[in-house]
C-alpha cells in the first residue's frame, strides 16, 4: 500500500521521507515474501513434499539476510532524517544533498552480511521451515566457528541499530518536550498562533517517527530474543522459528498502519457525531480500496454524516509529513518565527492606516511577540500593572507600574503579560485625529526597521 501511495502521488515521489519509506516498503515486502514461502525452498531432506535444493536453500537464504538487515538500517536511514529535520531543522534542499547516503548505506550494510554468509558457507535450513544464517552444528568444529563469527558479528549489528533507533526517539521526544514548553510559555504570553501551530507540526511529525521506531523495534527485538535462544539451546524448536518469521513478516504491515494513521485521522474529523465501529470500518475499507484499486470506483462512495462530509477521491494520496517549505514550519526557533510576528505586525498596521469610514474609535491593541518592540509597535503607553510570575525579566526583581517601555527596555526586561486588564491602551479616532495617525505612521516605521535579519537576532 505504500508503494502504491508514493508511485501515485507527485508529491509524495518528490519527498525525502517518502522516497525512503518507499524503499522500505519494497524491502518489507521482499522480506514476508520469502519468510512465507520459506519452505518451498528448503531441501528435500527437511519436508517430504518440498521442491527445493541445496541451490535454491542458499539463495533464499542469502535474500532471508540481505532484505531484513537492509530493511532494518533503512529504519536508521528514516531515524536520521527525522532528528535532522526536527533536531538540526534541515530544509528538503539540505536533506537531499545527503539522501544518497541514506540510500547507499542500509543496502551495502545488508549485502555485505549476506555475502559473508555465503562466504563462509553460514546458510543452512532453520527448523525445516526456512534457510537462514544458521551455523550447522553437526559439522566440525572449523566449520561452523566461522559461521557462528559471522552470526556474533549480525547480533551486535542488530543491538546497534536498536540502540540507534531508540536513542533517537529519546531525543526528538526530549526536544518536542521543549518546543511545547516554549510554545505553552508563549502562549500564555498571549503571542500569535504561529508559535502553537509549529509545535503542533512539530509534535505530529515526531509522533510519526517514534510510530515508526516502534515498528521497528517490535519485530526485531523478538528476532534478537531468538538469537539469544539459539545461543543457548544450539537450536530453536520449529513453532518458534515461525512465529519469530510472522513477526519480521508483519514490520510492513506496522509500517503500513502508522504511513496511514494520519490520513486515517483526517477523515474521522469529517464525521460530526462519535465515529462507530461501521464508520471506521468504511474509512479502512476506503483507504485499502483507493490505494491498492485505485481504478475500481463501483464501490467507492462519499463518508457523509449530517452536514459535514469528506469526498475521498479528492484526498491527496498522501501528504508529506516532512515536507516543509521553510524552516519554521518543522521547528519552533527563533530567526523565522520573529521575521513572521514582525510582518504580521506590518499587515496589520497597515490595515489600520487605511482609513475608516465609521466614526468608530479604533484600539491599538498589542500585537504578537511579547517583548518591548511590540509593546511601542502597539501603541500601549504605560503598563498599570504587572505580575512578577508573568514577567521574565533577566534577574530583575520586578517592574514598577506605570513603566513605558523605554523603561522596559533599559531594564532588560525580556517579555510580559499582555493581558488586557495588564495594559493601557490608548484609543484613537483615525477620522478626527491627525496626529494619532502620524504617530502610527511613525509606529509602522519601526517595525519596518525592526523587521532586518539584524534586528531578528536580538529578539526573544
């Protein structure tokens, strides 16, 4: 389902992250494929009615190592991308100049353990249901020794490459931790939306990359405890073997369900009252119909329910989670989040210059950004009251009342509450009163000038 999404999506081919689920996903199938069809090629000797040789024994077991272990680093391909884009707060034009590594990396890791398998003559039948990287312990002893190095040499790969995924995880969830305390702080600092909606994208792409890891680390955990077994029990009985291949099998369907629990979600909401098991089924069924039989459109119908209603054909296949424009639209840093609090401060002033045609006084209100230069932007003349566990004033104890915010700014006081009963406003008739435009005027210069790269970097 996932190969088909990409194929199908413009979008999606053109993204990063999906271009690397997308190789994934044709390693996963890769991988399920020949755990299920694991017995058909096993020698004679190991299933009476088999078809298979010692020939076909070794190449299935030679892809049985090269597609999970390939796959399995492609998850620290995807790991990467997912703590450069939220932790380091690369741009899609930074990622692709390393996708290639991304690419290259997880496919000759894994061809290089399946070539040293085969090098020292490691593939063997498992339990009769599948030919893997198994040492045959009846040989000699200067036999199986190096088979078992190599398997040494797989098992810390595999400890590594969990360890990598689960540290990642940690971090990018240590770091949203820290964009929604930023975001909360604030918020309650009455700042614009642009700061809850970073965090929010922020938390969303976060989510799906710890989805992910869990995905991962579900199957392979359970394929290192059998490892641990063979270790000790010089063999795995053959039920285990097969509930150990089930679980690598099923790394694509985890994947599948977390690529489309986002869409899954957006069209729940098109649904006013509570979402039944009928309903969540038809939004399944929906979403397996028009991805895997895009063409058959007989059973394809609206999910309608009272006045809201979602037309599935007109859902992009699926929307790039890591597909951001600029850099503020993955993290919630400093730079661009000021630059757009200083422009939407611009608009807005600039549609209050237009004049008015009622007689209506106008209220300069505060606009977004907490600090100082927003305060003199919005006109507010003095602050009759502050509240020292609001303020976070760089070490000074607290601000006298009735401080401009020359004052402020001398003061080094860094941000403020902005609540309306905190703040003077001062009311002005555009119509009537010519100097309080100028003196806008005046305002609106300023924050042009405030809005310089220059300017940004001083700011909060």
């Amino acid at each position: 389902m996932i190969i088909s999404s990409v194929l199908r999506s413009k979008q999606n081919r053109e993204n990063v992250q999906q271009r690397i689920l997308f190789c994934m996903s044709i390693l996963d199938f890769l991988v399920a494929f020949f755990k299920i069809t694991g017995k058909l090629w096993t020698p004679e000797t190991y299933l009476a009615s088999g078809v298979g040789n010692q020939t076909s024994c070794r190449v299935s077991g030679f892809m049985n190592i090269f597609f999970p272990w390939a796959s399995a680093i492609y998850n620290c391909s995807l790991a990467t991308y997912y703590l450069l884009v939220i932790k380091c707060n690369w741009g899609p034009r930074r990622i692709k100049e390393i996708e290639k590594f991304l690419h290259i990396i997880p496919l000759a890791a894994g061809l290089s353990f399946a070539m040293a398998a085969a090098f020292v003559d490691a593939i063997n039948p498992h339990a009769g249901v599948q030919c893997a990287l198994i040492p045959n312990f009846q040989k000699s002893p200067e036999y199986w020794k190096g088979a078992l190095r190599v398997l040494a040499a797989t098992s810390i790969g595999l400890i590594v490459i969990m360890v990598y995924n689960f540290l990642s995880m940690v971090v990018i969830y240590d770091h949203v931790r820290r964009v929604e305390r930023k975001s909360n702080r604030w918020g309650s600092l009455g700042a614009s939306g642009s700061s809850s909606t970073t965090a929010t994208r922020t938390l969303k792409v976060a989510t799906q990359c710890i989805l992910f890891t869990l995905a991962m680390l579900i199957p392979y955990f359970l394929y290192s405890i059998a490892l641990l077994l063979f270790y000790i029990r010089k063999d795995n009985p053959e039920w285990f073997v097969t509930v150990i291949s089930a679980c690598l099998s099923s790394a694509g369907l985890l994947n599948a369900l977390v690529y489309f629990r986002m869409r899954y979600q957006s069209l729940a909401k098109g649904y006013a009252g509570p979402l039944t098991f009928k309903k969540r089924l038809k939004i399944v069924l929906n979403i397996i119909q028009s991805t895997l039989f895009p063409c058959c459109k007989c059973c394809m119908h609206d999910l309608e329910d009272g006045a809201n209603s979602i037309s599935f054909r007109k859902i992009d296949i699926e929307p790039s989670i890591g597909n951001n424009s600029n850099r503020s639209s993955i993290d919630g840093r400093g730079e661009t989040t000021d630059e757009e609090s200083h422009r939407s401060h611009l608009t807005a002033l600039r549609s209050q210059n237009t004049p008015n045609s009622t007689d209506s006084p106008k209220l300069n209100t505060p606009m977004s950004g907490g600090d100082w230069r927003s305060l003199k932007a919005s006109g507010v003349k003095t602050i009759s009251k502050s509240c020292p566990s609001n303020v976070q004033n760089g070490g000074n104890a607290s601000i006298n009342t009735k401080s401009d915010w020359r004052t402020l700014k001398a003061s080094g006081v860094k941000t403020i509450s902005k609540s309306v009963n905190c703040l003077d406003h001062t009311r002005v008739s555009w119509k009537d009163n010519n100097d309080a435009k100028s003196e806008n005027e005046s305002v609106l210069k300023t924050v042009e000038e405030s809005n310089n790269l220059e300017d940004n970097a001083n700011n909060v």
